[in-house]
C-alpha cells in the first residue's frame, strides 16, 4: 500500500507529464443509461458501503493514522493487538499487508510487479483498535487491507468511521441476519440522525443518496421487471419525492421509516414465482450492479499512479469478491468487467501503459470461453455492448494504423490488434446469430486484419497523393514567384522537380518497405499474407490514379516518360514484396498476384514511343514532298555538287535518331527498329522523288520504223526531203515525251541527282555507325541487341539508291545521245550520201556533253555514267545502220566510211588512254564489231546466210516461205532480223529483189 503516498520524485513525474501531453478519449460505458441519477461519487460510497457490508466488522473503535515509522518501530506487538478484535470481525479486513507475496493476479493477466513499489514509503496508515480507554495511546498495527480499500476508494475517515458504528449498530440489532438479507440504505437510514453529522447539509446531501441508490435498485434498475399495478412502487415514489421537498426524519423507528421499509422489504424480496424471497434484491439489477462493482474494482488502480495496479490486488479482489452475494455477480460477469476497466482505464489515462491493454487481452480470453457457455441475455447485452465499444475503439486506430503507429511504438499496435480482432471473434463467433445459422467457414481474425490493411493503405495512400499534389502546387507557385527574379533560377527548378505521379511512385514505394519492415511482421500474426495484401492495395490505389493519367495523355512528354517508368518500377518493387512475402503460403501467392493486374506501363510508354515516331516520320515525309517540289538541283548549290535538299533531309534523319536515344525510355533496342523502318522508308520516299520524271533508257530511244526495200537509182537518193526530216523530228519530239520543267531535268541537273544519290548512299552507312554508337551507350542495350543486325540498316533506302542511280545514268546517257544530240546522229547521220553525213558532227557535240558530265558528276559515279553514255551511243549508232529508216542506205563500199566513223567513236570514248579503259570499251563494242563486216559481205552472202539462219530458227515451218524474223532489239550477226535489216538497207538489185520477192516490202513508208 505504500505506493498510495508515494513521493512525486523526478521519474514519478515523468510518467506524469508524458500521460498529460497525450489527450485522453471518453469512452461511453457499455452498461449505463443517460437517465442514470447517481453520480460517481455517490455510486463509489454506496460501493463502498457494500464492500464493508459484505466483509463487515464488529470493531467499534475509530480509524486512526500512524506514521509508518511507528508502525514499524510496533511490528513486533501487532499480533497481540489482532488478537483483540471482535469474535465476529473480518479477518479479511484487517489481514496486515506487511508481507504480500508476488501478486498472482498480475502474473495471470501478464502484468509487471513494482518491486520498488514498497521502498518509497513516506507516510502508511493502519486501521487499529485503541486498546486503553481514554489514554489516547495508539498500539501500532501493520498496514490493512480495510485502511487500503477507504483510500483507494476516496472515502474520508469521518465516513469511514460513520459507516462502521452504522454495521456494529445493525450487527447488534439483527444479530446472525446474513448481509444479502437486508436492504443496506434501508438499514443505515435507520441508524443515524442529523445530529450525528458534522452539519445539516452533508446529513441531507447522504440521505438523497441513500433515497436515490433505493430508487435505483428497486424502481429503475430491478433484478425483477415491476407491475404498473404495483402499490409498492407506487408508494416508494411518493416517499422519494416528498424526502426531496422535506428531508425524513431518520434515526428513530417513526411511522414514516416503517412506511419506507415495508415497501422497501416489499419490492426487495420478490422472486419470480411470487413467494416470498430470503435474498433482498436491491443492488442487483442491470445496469447497477455493474457500475457499482466498477467501482470497487477501479479501486485495484493506485490513486497516485492512475496506470498501475496496486501490488495487494489480490486480497483486495478476494475482499471485493464478497459483494458478489449483493450484486448478484459471478466469475463471468467479474471477467466481463474487470476486462473493461483495464481497457476503459488504458484510454483514459492517455494510452501510456500497454501493460493494460495487455492485461485486458489476457482476461478476454477468459470472456471468450465464458461467452460460449453462458447464454444469459442480460450477459449477452452487455457482452455485445462492451466488445462493440472495444472494437469501435481499436478499429479506430486500426482503419487507419499508419496515423497511430509507427516504429516507436509498435509493440502497442500488437495489442490494440489482439483486442479488436478478440472482440470481433467473440462478436461474430459467440453472439452473431447469423454467424451460427449459415456456420461460415471464415476466419474472423485474418478477416478483420485484411480489412485493417486494406483500408489503412488506402487512407495512407490518399495522404500521400494529396501530400505530392500539395508540393506540385507549392512549386509551381515558387516558380511563378521566382520568375520575377531568375530565368536561371527558374530552370533549375523545373528540371529539378517531380511531375506528381511520379514522385508519387517514389513515396508508395518507401511506404510499401515501411510497412513490409515495421508493420507486415506483426500483422502476420493474424495474416499470412500481410504484406502482400498491403502492396496489392497500394498497386491497386496507385494503378487507378495510373490509367487516368494513361487515358488523358496522347503524345510524348518528359513528364508522360518519368511517370510511366517511376509507375513500371513501383510495380517491380510491389510485385517483388509480394512474392517474397507468400514464399510460404498454400497457394504460392498466386491469390495476391491475382490482385495486382500488370499497369503495362512499359507498353503504354512504348506506344507513345511509337506515336512520337509515327508524328516525326509523317513530319519527314511531308518536308521530304514540300522540299523536293522547290528543289532546283543546281549544281552550283555547294561543292560537292549535290541537292541542299540532301543535305537536310540527312540531318532531320540524324536529329531524330539522336532524339530517339535521348528519351529516358528503357525499350532503345525494342523500338528502335520501328524508328528505322520509318525513316527508310522516308529516306526511300526521297530517291524515288530524286529519280521520278527523269526518264529511262525507252523513254529516249526512238521507235524503229517499219521496214522498206531500196530504190535502185532513185533521185532522191543522197537528198533528203524536207518534209520527211520535219516528220522525223516531230516524231523525235513525241516519242521523248513531255519532259516537266525542262530546266530540272537537264544534264546538269540530272547529274546533280546522281550525286545526290550518291551522297545519299555514303552517309546512310554513317548514320547506321551512329545508330550502334548510340546503341552501345544505352543503358537499356544488352550485348545481344548490337550484334543482332536486324532492325539496325537503311535497307530500302540502300537499295533504293544504287537502283536511283542506275536510272538516271542509263537516263543521262540516253537523254545526251538520243534526245539532246538527236540532230546530229538520229537525224543527220548517214542520211543520203553517206560520205558527206559522217560522224564528225555528233562526235564535236558528243564531246562538249562529255566534258560538262565529267566535270559535274562524283568521281565515285562518273566512269559509270560515262560508261552508259558510250553504251548508248553504241546503241544510237547501231540503230541509224540498222533502223534508220527509208532516208538511209549503204553499198558494199560504205562498209569502210562506217567502220573508221566507229573508229573515231571509240577513240572518243579512250581519249588516248585518259578516257575509259580499253578492255571496257572492247567489253561494250562487241556488237557493233560484229555487225560492222555484214556491211561489206556481198548481198548473195548475206541472203544465203539469212536463209540458213532462218530455217534453223524456225526449222519445218520455214520450207514454204521465209517468216518475217520479229524485231528483237537484241542485234547479233546471227539473228535473223538483223540480217534482214543490213539487206533492207542494202543498196544493191540482188538485194531488193529478194525482199521484194520474199516479204514484197515497200519502198518507202
């Protein structure tokens, strides 16, 4: 009891201060009633007159204090003095305190002893009996648990004093009458008078209470439901009412005291089958005998240190016990209270001592057992009530755990969980009658749990969304502020910052280690798969905030880019607790994964990806369309003599691949292959354009005519009808074309494009060495991805601009030789005499042509245009022999003028060694030098050949008549129609009179 008057030392007031810094909760009690008249104070002495009631003394002397040093100094005398009590005194009461053993009661509900508790003593008081009449002499007695209870309970000396002569008196007067068979206000309304009270107030002020503790237990609050019919009650209700307009007279045996117990012994000692009851029920109906034993019991906390249980709570519980008789308690209704008041007490002492709750988890294990067996509804009410406010109070704090606890404090967690997942089970398993019709398969405990985490995340992942939109906010308006005053400034700012989501995926994934460090481990007690029900929540929060970003984004941003990958990782993170947290669970975790459906943020981004590709490519082809209308190919445009247009089509090529490895994407190597696609195809869009409308090699070369026979000794032979050559001309003319923009498509400006192409070709291998370059620096390239080729190339470009170049060679060179020397060969050589229509002239325009291609075209291309321009003037020449129509013949004795003509040709094209090759000139002559001697073969020969070579071409069906040979265009010495074309234009009888004979062909068009 020593700790009663404890000192408030230094670590005493610790304690003290650390409760009254924490705001307390009120917390409704399960078993009260808003119309309940007596205060606590009133309730707390009527508890107290029961307790002393129930374990009642004969002692008639006063209670007296004595310093605890006097009392020690007397310890050896205190058996003697014990010894003189009354015979019918409570041993119990005056049992002495001097050697308490270790509390077993605190040992059972897991509560720490004080074993300092006895070593502060300052001042004790003892409840002892003046043995010497009058001499004022004190025997000192050791400590008893009477003396504690009047001090625990609050009850002055004075009252103490009174309540026990109250006992000795009714003890004398109702000698052996057992306490449960009397009225207890009745009784101590009959033994005192107002003048045994210090003054007329403090008289009226008990017998108020007195009236109202009779008023509670017999008509509010009775062990048995009254009549409306009842005269009793009736008549109690007008005594009550009329003591509060005029106090009773009390003390003597007057009409109005008998009146008052007649129908107080009346109402008292009903029983259920209407006779006449030993017991006197007035202390024992719901709720007062509740609030009355919670009194008593609030008495076991230390009235100095409001948290701690006194050391002697085991005689005290075994005294309290007593009044069970009284209250009509047992072992099941002590459980259910005492179980509140530990927890009401930890409440409203400011949740400081967890030793309390704890204590109270303990005690509702027994409440669990009692719950199954006792079916009483009166139990059952107040069961459903208390655990209801239990819970209500703990799922507080649990709804939204992350609020209350945290690492400094989460051993307190562990018990607030115990407690409201222990009342939820009791609740749903012992009381729901739902619960016992459908007999549900559930787990109350991992239920509640699941939902507590559930819902706490939630809560903290709104805290943390409404935290990051905060800070956007704040920097947006810093920014704002800042701008007044630094552009510097203000661009440090905005790379520094965070887009909100993805600053978001920072904190839920912190959140989530937190709660798989501090919080997961004691949640697993109840749930096994804790932590994964936790980042399944927060996967499932943040992926609702995740696809409405997704759904209002459409193109490619910084912002749109960190957060997709902050959202891919935050997964990764989630996902990896997750699995690590259901390694041992039944089904492997696969319940949990179920719940976290992927974000697919990768694929998001790398759609975007692919959409900023698509804008870029679509932006490309169309500068692609724009430019080359306006492009001129003007080789004076730079030095190297290639299209500016080239130049920076290049560039946005490059700019966009440097771009692409710029975006903080992790999918370079994956996407990379739609970006190439895409610009090749841009790239090849582009040669095509180079090269369309340029021409080929059928565009230029003129239609042959149809084939005549010669004229012997025609006037016209040698001249040449004007008529004929303006038809021949206009026919030139048709056959070219239309040729758009002349201007564009000249020698110049054709061979600008081949360099164009060209350059073209160059740079597409460097841009694909820049492409692995920045390939390699990737940080999300593995090794594979650069040795795998694929995707890496310009492969339709690359192909597209040898293919380019190769038609506009062919192009140029048929252009120059058919087109733009057309006068000097096609219409001017040979034509009449043969002699006087010599090469000479197409060979002085040939040069000039020569000289302007090799000046202009790149030295890489130039042997090759070159080259196709001395092809075609072999093809150019060999048609004016063989296809030069009716204007043209040639006699045996021309052969030598044609041969020396091709002569001088070829010598043009080797320009004494500084020309072209000698064996590429001899590879492409080689027709020409074939054909070239069928020229001076006499006619018989060549008809003898003709035929020989006809009928072995068409074998039995020639035997008739010679078939006209088809125009094959493929001229050989051996084929047929080549034969017959150097006998058409055969200037000889033996000549035309076999095609006249043969084929009747005529002799002009």
């Amino acid at each position: 009891m020593s700790h009663i008057f404890r000192d408030r030392t230094p670590g005493g007031e610790s304690k003290r201060h650390t409760m009254a810094s924490i705001a307390t909760e009120h917390l409704p009690s399960p078993y009260s009633d808003q119309n309940f008249s007596l205060s606590d104070p009133d309730l707390r002495e009527t508890a107290y007159e029961i307790f002393v009631g129930a374990c009642r003394t004969s002692s008639s002397k006063r209670l007296t204090y004595i310093p605890l040093s006097e009392k020690r100094e007397g310890s050896s005398s205190s058996s003697s003095n014990t010894a003189s009590f009354s015979a019918s005194a409570s041993a119990s009461l005056q049992r002495s305190l001097s050697s308490t053993a270790a509390s077993k009661v605190k040992k059972a509900l897991g509560l720490k002893s004080s074993s300092s508790s006895r070593k502060k003593i300052g001042n004790s008081v003892s409840l002892v009996k003046d043995n010497s009449e009058g001499s004022g002499a004190r025997t000192k007695k050791a400590v008893t648990i009477g003396e504690l209870m009047r001090v625990q309970m609050r009850v002055s000396e004075q009252a103490d004093s009174r309540i026990r002569r109250a006992m000795l008196r009714i003890a004398a007067g109702q000698l052996g009458r057992r306490i449960e068979s009397m009225v207890l206000p009745l009784e101590l309304l009959q033994q005192f008078k107002s003048s045994e009270f210090p003054n007329q107030r403090e008289y009226e002020a008990w017998q108020k209470r007195n009236l109202k503790v009779l008023e509670a237990g017999l008509l509010l609050y009775p062990h048995l439901p009254l009549e409306k019919t009842d005269t009793a009650s009736q008549r109690l209700r007008q005594i009550i009412r009329g003591a509060s307009e005029k106090p009773i007279e009390t003390g003597k045996n007057n009409e109005t005291l008998q009146v008052l117990r007649s129908v107080v012994m009346s109402l008292a000692c009903r029983s259920f089958d209407g006779s006449v009851s030993e017991t006197c029920h007035w202390a024992d109906g719901f709720p007062l005998n509740l609030q009355l034993y919670q009194m008593l019991l609030e008495a076991c906390f230390d009235i100095n240190d409001e948290t701690s249980i006194i050391e002697e709570v085991d005689e005290v519980l075994e005294l309290i016990k007593k009044t069970w008789v009284i209250l009509g308690l047992n072992q099941m209704l002590h459980n259910l209270c005492f179980s509140w008041v530990l927890f009401h007490r930890f409440v409203a002492t400011g949740q400081v001592e967890d030793d309390l709750l704890f204590a109270a988890n303990n005690l509702l294990v027994e409440v669990e057992k009692d719950a199954k067996a006792m079916k009483d509804p009166v139990y059952s009410s107040v069961l459903s009530s208390m655990l209801s406010s239990m819970l209500g109070w703990a799922e507080k704090k649990l709804i939204a755990y992350h609020d209350t606890f945290h690492s400094g404090n989460i051993d307190s967690m562990q018990s607030v969980i115990a407690l409201g997942v222990s009342a939820a089970k009791i609740l749903v398993e012992d009381i729901s009658n739902e619960y016992h019709r459908k007999r549900k398969d559930i787990d109350v405990a991992c239920e509640r749990v699941d939902t507590y985490i559930r819902s706490s995340l939630r809560a903290a992942f709104a805290q943390a969304s409404f935290i990051s939109l905060i800070g956007i906010r704040i920097t947006r308006w810093s920014r704002k502020m800042e701008k007044v005053n630094s552009t510097r400034q203000l661009f440090k700012n905005q790379t520094n910052s965070l887009p909100v989501l993805s600053g978001l995926a920072q904190d839920i994934s912190e959140l989530a280690c937190n709660e798989k460090v501090v919080f997961s481990p004691i949640l697993k007690r109840w749930h096994p798969l804790a932590a994964g029900v936790a980042v399944a929540t927060l996967h499932a929060c943040y992926g609702n905030e995740l696809k409405q970003f997704v759904s209002s984004i459409s193109e490619l941003t910084p912002d749109s880019v960190q957060v997709l990958r902050a959202a891919d990782k935050l997964e990764k993170d989630l996902v990896q607790i997750a699995v690590e947290d259901s390694v041992d669970s039944e089904d492997g975790g696969k319940s949990i994964i179920r719940e976290m459906p992927p974000y697919e943020a990768e694929a998001a981004l790398a759609n975007l990806v692919r959409s900023w590709i698509r804008t870029r490519v679509d932006r490309l082809k169309e500068w692609v369309d724009r430019n080359l209308e306006q492009e001129v190919w003007n080789a004076r445009a730079n030095k190297d003599r290639f299209a500016p247009s080239a130049v920076e089509v290049l560039r946005i090529v490059d700019e966009t691949l440097e771009a692409f490895f710029l975006l903080p994407i992790p999918m370079h190597p994956v996407l990379l292959p739609d970006l190439m696609n895409g610009l090749d195809k841009c790239l090849q869009h582009y040669v095509l354009k180079a090269k369309s409308g340029c021409g080929t090699r059928s565009t230029f070369v003129p239609t042959m005519p149809a084939l005549t026979r010669c004229t012997m000794g025609s006037k016209f032979r040698g001249v040449f009808k004007k008529k004929e050559k303006s038809q021949i001309a206009q026919r030139r003319k048709s056959q070219v074309g239309s040729m758009n923009g002349e201007n564009s498509f000249g020698i110049t400006q054709l061979c600008v494009r081949i360099n164009t192409l060209q350059h073209i070709r160059t740079q597409l291998e460097v841009l694909e060495k820049r492409t692995i370059t920045h390939l390699r620096n990737s940080e999300s390239t593995h090794v594979e991805d650069i040795a795998n080729g694929l995707g890496k190339k310009f492969e339709l470009s690359a192909a597209a601009c040898p293919e380019g170049i190769q038609q506009l060679c062919e192009a140029t060179a048929y252009k120059v030789i058919f087109h733009d020397l057309s006068h000097v060969l096609w219409d001017g050589l040979y034509i009449g005499e043969v002699s006087s229509c010599r090469i000479e002239p197409f060979l002085v325009e040939l040069e000039q042509n020569l000289e302007i291609i090799s000046t202009t075209v790149h030295d890489r291309v130039r042997t090759r245009v070159i080259t196709d321009v001395m092809r075609a003037s072999f093809d150019g020449f060999l048609l004016v022999l063989l296809a030069g129509g009716p204007s043209r013949a040639f006699s045996r004795q021309d052969s030598e003028i044609i041969e020396e003509d091709f002569k001088f040709l070829t010598d043009l094209f080797w320009s004494n060694g500084d020309g072209l090759p000698t064996d590429l000139i001899d590879k492409h002559s080689t027709t020409v030098k074939g054909i070239l001697p069928l020229f001076r073969t006499d006619s018989e020969g060549l008809i003898e050949r003709f035929k020989r070579v006809t009928l072995e071409s068409y074998g039995s069906s020639a035997k008739s008549g010679l078939p006209l040979p088809p125009t094959s265009g493929q001229w050989n010495p051996t084929e047929p129609n080549t034969l017959l074309r150097v006998l058409c234009y055969r200037n000889d009888e033996t000549a035309i009179k076999f095609l006249k004979k043969a084929y009747d062909l005529p002799k002009k068009l």
